[in-house]
C-alpha cells in the first residue's frame, strides 16, 4: 500500500515537471517569434546579425486604460523598437498597421544614452490612408563656397528627403554671391545631394550657371568635391566655367541628418 502512494507521488510530480517544462519551452518559443530582429537598414534579419528589436506590436485597444483615450487611438498599433546592444529604447510610436509603415501622431526616437534624438508629429487625410505632404520639422541650414574661375560664396536651407536610411539625399535652396570684373552679382542656387556613407553626388543650378560634384562628405556634416560647371551662354557675365571645387557645411538640430557613429 506504502509503496503504490510512493508510486503515485513519483508519477505525478513526474508530470507535473513535463508539463512546467513544456509551459517554459512553449513560452520561449513563442517570446522568440513575438520577437522581429532588423539590421542596420532596417531590414529583418535573424538576431545573430541585427542591431535593433522590436517586440510584436499589440493594439492599443488592448492596452489596459486605453478606455481613458480618444477613439482615433484605440485601434492604432504601440511600435517600440529597441537597441539589441543594450535593450535601451530606440524608438517609441503609434502607427496604423502592425509593420509601423503608416505613423500618426507623436513619434520619438532615441539615442543609446536614452537622450531624445527627434520629436515628430505625424498626420493623415481625413479621407484616406496617404499621410499628407508635411516640410521636415527641422531644416538644415547650408554654407557653400566653390571657385571655378572666381570664387562663389552660398547660404541657405537644406531638406532631407531621406533621412530614415544611412544614405541621405538634401535638397537645398539658396543665394549666393560671386565678384566678376570687379562688380557683384547675386546667385540663386538650387541643386541635390545623394550622401552614401563617405561619398556624396551633388548637381546644382543658377540663373547663369549648372554644375555638378562627387567627392567625400564627413559625417554629412562637411562635404568636400570636385567638378564641372557649364555657363548656359558665354556671352552673359557673371561666366562660371570650368573645373570646380566645392565645400559644404551643415548645421541642424536634426540628427538624422547626419551620419551617426556606431561603437560597437
């Protein structure tokens, strides 16, 4: 009798350790699949060769106290994402579909420290899914100086079409200056970077003028190139030709901006 209550006391805790076992292995797995690793381009990735997290987005109706909230957000999706290195985290926002491709509202990123990088707000048509055009918060004020047969000094603005991506591409407006038979005259300038790690393309044109520069950029923060620029008629002086060498300098409270430096 003694030894079949012993029996029975081994078969049952027996079980019930399969049982704990299988609860914190089926808990595991599904902890690794509510788990999306992405590279340092924001592509998915496995976790051996990503840089950030993101822990499957729920909607925010199924947030406790969401009930406190106006109906617009109740059906959106919370997106955190994560630094991987450290767990800190890196962005914080809502959006209308779960992959975090439509934002509305305010969005935050971070930087590693936990110090906030960027603050933006995100509307939407009142009619439709598309986000309406909206000017980057946060424009990026540009010094330029080229010399081709005389020097030109610019100033202006810069807007960065792309700044989600490590490679950026700015379009910027000015107005510049430049001296010719000893008499000032007033450029207007409009021209496009593609920025690519340490690279950068630029084109660009005036009233009098086109010309286009490649060479090496410094965090985007300065841009030093070499190239061409080509008059549209000979006859009509300021005359801007020949082989150019550009400099650039940017200044923004955006960080993105600018090429970040990863310590690994």
């Amino acid at each position: 009798m003694q030894t079949n209550k012993i029996n029975n006391l081994r078969r049952n805790i027996t079980i019930n350790f399969l049982l704990i076992t299988i609860l914190l292995i089926s808990s595991k797995i599904s902890a690794q699949n509510d788990t999306i690793f992405f590279d340092q381009n924001w592509k998915k990735t496995n976790k051996e060769t990503a840089l950030y997290y993101r822990i499957k987005p729920l909607q925010n109706k199924d947030k406790p106290g969401c009930w406190l909230q106006s109906k617009k957000y109740r059906s959106l999706y919370i997106i955190k994402d994560y630094y991987l290195k450290d767990n800190t985290l890196q962005f914080e926002g809502y959006s209308k579909d779960p992959e975090g491709e439509h934002l509305i509202g305010n969005a935050k990123w971070f930087s590693e420290d936990g110090n906030l990088i960027e603050s933006r707000d995100f509307t939407y048509k009142q009619n439709g899914d598309s986000p309406g055009f909206k000017i980057p918060e946060w424009p990026i004020l540009f010094v330029d100086y080229k010399i081709a047969v005389k020097s030109q000094f610019t100033g202006g603005l810069e807007f960065c079409l792309d700044c989600e991506n490590k490679n950026k591409l700015f379009l910027g407006v000015g107005f510049g200056v430049t001296s010719y038979n000893h008499t000032y005259y007033g450029l207007p300038d409009f021209h496009l970077s593609y920025n690519r790690e340490i690279l950068f393309v630029k084109s660009g044109l005036s009233d009098k003028h086109a010309y286009a520069l490649a060479g090496v950029t410094l965090l985007n923060i300065i841009d030093l190139g070499f190239g061409y620029s080509q008059p549209f008629n000979n006859d009509k002086i300021p005359v801007i030709k020949g082989f150019t060498f550009g400099t650039t300098f940017r200044f923004s409270r955006n960080q993105k901006a600018y090429t970040q430096i990863r310590v690994m």
